[in-house]
DNA sequence: ATTCTGTGACTGAATGGTCGGTCGGAAATT
DNA sequence: AATTTCCGACCGACCATTCAGTCACAGAAT
C-alpha cells in the first residue's frame, strides 16, 4: 500500500511518541532503537524509513515536545479570565501541574537538556530551547504588563525580569520535586505566587485599585 | 614506590579534575576513557587503580562537583553581613555569579541530572541531588526566618516555600542564560530580588524598621 | 508484474574494561 | 654501601561486547 502524506506522518507521529516513551524512561545513551521498534510495534528498519538516524529521531521528538508544551500555555493562557493577578496565578498553577502530571516527560526535559550540552546537534537544540524560553518569557510578562497598565501592579516592576525568574523557577521547583518525592512543588508554587503578588501590588494597602500612578503605554 | 595514602587521594584528585574538564566539554556519553587519561596525563589502566568503571568515576565527580558547590555558598553566607535583605541579596549575586564564572561547571550539572535519569547509579545521583536542595534551602530558610524574627520580612511568608523558590531559580536563570547569551542572568536576579524583598517587607511603607509586630520567638 | 513498504539478521566501528608485563624505588641482606 | 629482592603503581595492546545503521528479501498493494 503507498501510503498517503497523512499516513505517513501519522505513522511518524507514533514513531516519535514511542521513542518519547522510551527516551523517557532510559534516556538517551540507553536506549537502543530495537527498543523503540517493539515500542512502536514496527521493526527497526521502518525507522530508518522515517528518520535518518538516531539523533534525528531524539530531535524530533525534542520538536514535538516543545509544540505540545507550547500549546498547552498559549491554551492556558488565552483560556484564563480575571485580574492579572488571578490569571497569573492560575497559570502558574496550571504549568506546575502539567509537570507533575507527566513526570516522565520532565525526565525527557532533562534528556534535551543533556543533549544541549554534548550531541553532534547541541547547537540545534540550543537554539530551539532558546526560542521557547523566550516564547515562554513573552507570554508571561505581556501579563504582567498588562497587570501594569490597568494600575494593578507597581510600574516599577520589570516584566521581563520577573517573567524570566518565573519560568526559570517552574524549572527549578519541578527539579527539586524531581529529586525528592516529598516536595510538593504545587504548595510551594503557591505561597511563593502569594508573595510575589504582594510585592507586586500597586497599592499594597489595598486589595485591588485603578488609581494610576503609571506611566508608559 | 608505594605511594602514601596522601599521595595516593591527591592523585585521585587529579583524575577526579582532569575528568571533570573532560565530561564538562564532552559530556558523560562523548567522553571515553582515553581522553581522561590523557588530560590527567596518565596512562588509561591508572585510572581502573582508582576507580571501578566509567560510572564509578563519573560518581566521584559529582560527589566532588556538590561538595564545592556547597562550601561556596557557606562560606558567602557566613561571611554576609547586614539585615537579612541584604544577605539574601549578596548571597543570590554570588550564587549567580559563580554559575557564571564557571560555565563549563554548570554544563556539568545538566550532565548530572541527566545520569539521575537514566544512569546504573541514577538512585544515588537523585539522593545526593535530594540532600544538596535540601542544604541550600536550609541554608536560604534560615535565613528568610531570621528575617522574620527580627520583624523585617512579613511573618506571614513561608520560609521553606520561598527558599525553594531562590534555589529553583537560579537554577532555572543560569539554565536560560545556558542557552541564550544575550539573556543576563545577574541583572534578572537583581531587579526580581527588588520584588521579592518588597513583597516580605513587614511594613512596606517604611525602608526599614524593628517595629515587632512579629510573633514566635 | 511492478512498485512500494516493512523487516530483522548482519556487519563493522567504537570503546569500556582487562591483564600480563615493566620499572623505579624501598627494604632487606650482605 | 653495595647488592639483591620485592613491591605495586603504571601502562597500553588487546578482547569482548554492544549497537547504529544497512540491505537483501518478503509481502502487500495496485
């Protein structure tokens, strides 16, 4: 059967989905590609048919990763409603949760991030990792913008600054809960959002206000 | 010549080094044993008189890695000074800063947490990991407690929370810079520590104060 | 019959680890 | 102090294994 352009990307879908199983639980150096083949349920030289080689398939694999993890904020975030505040926290939430809930992929997270330092393809994945850290980074502090310019947070505030520590610290929370089974980084994440909005606030004294003390557009 | 058993660790010192040099540029699996033996300067064999296997020495280089890594930051926060927001300050600067200045170190980290993926010893790269965040929350706990205690952050912030939070982002920050040049993580820390002590200041229209609204001894 | 897809046995390159042998020096013996 | 013995640190050629990638063939589709 010639199979149609749909197929044979599907086909590569369950592919890539079965290596990211396996990458997952054994890494990179450990997994074989016989492994991934009865993943998969195909036999090994089918891969070769979709993929040039090993690291071939470890990249793209790495390139659905960071769509699904991409698109799973941008939902996120046009979903969420409320005060920037609120949605801040909501989204923050919602990020941590997605970590724990695939724990296996947040060991593939740290795979990639292996791979950044030392595959023939460091510079590839460097430059992807680059490109969603700054997408991430983007999403974030346009709310905490926006935050700004309805006069709910402090103007003196700098959104990239603080969108940067919070990416960097849902990395670094789902690092710890990683390594400890007893950290709950969803509690932490919590208290820790609490402080933040505080520090945030326009008018600490008050809840919530639209006085403008702002400038900028 | 029998070597004394002095000599015997300093030469295993200098392995340890010559191998961290090595997997830091190369990574765990680019690595072979050829390469070490001749950054040490030794023969290959040698390097089986002190140490079992591959992992075996990768371990050692770990243990080595976490034990600096440690003795930094007691030492930067045994020398700090001041109210507590300082210290948190200088002691956030200096942690950044170091995993600046040693970038080929922090390429080493991600090569760590790769081997608590999928490495034979992965159970005791993760305990290891488990107890190094430990320490240095401890270590930031204390010292947002102290803090409050002496009424100048807000008594209702979590300390352990908080600290969890400090770590996990300057992992997540210098993990950003990893790959992104242009993206600085020193400035970031500064103008984000600006919110958090704002957002832990027990009376935030005041700078500074010993009103004690604080309980607790 | 022809074309396309799937397959898994096979191969060769790569490399972790071994082991028999070397040699500089310490200790024992003269 | 000269000589011999002994030790064990050091070495690197070699061995055994592991696997990524290939390819000749089988089977399906048309």
């Amino acid at each position: 059967m010639v199979l149609q352009n749909d197929q044979k990307s599907q086909k590569r879908d369950l592919i890539i989905q079965a290596a990211a199983r396996v990458f997952a639980q054994k890494g990179f150096a450990g997994t074989i590609m016989a492994d991934i083949a009865e993943e998969a349920g195909i036999g090994k030289g089918t891969i070769y048919e979709y993929f040039e080689s090993k690291e071939d398939l470890f990249f793209a694999v790495f390139e659905w990763f960071t769509q699904e993890l991409t698109s799973l904020a941008m939902v996120s975030v046009s979903t969420l409603g409320g005060t920037a505040s609120e949605r801040l926290m909501t989204l923050g939430e919602s990020l941590v949760k997605a970590g724990m809930g695939m724990e296996d992929m947040f060991s593939l997270s740290m795979e990639f991030w292996a791979a950044s330092v030392s595959s023939q393809m460091k510079n590839r994945f460097k430059e992807v990792f680059k490109q969603v850290y700054m997408d991430f980074r983007r999403i974030i502090s346009a709310l905490i913008r926006d935050g700004i310019e309805r006069g709910e947070f402090r103007p003196d505030v700098d959104p990239e600054s603080l969108a940067a520590v919070l990416v960097g610290s849902w990395d670094g929370l789902l690092l710890q809960a990683w390594f400890d089974p007893a950290f709950d980084p969803l509690s932490t994440a919590r208290n820790f959002m609490s402080v933040i909005i505080k520090g945030l606030r326009a008018n600490p004294s008050q809840e919530r206000q639209g006085k403008t003390e702002h400038r900028k557009g």
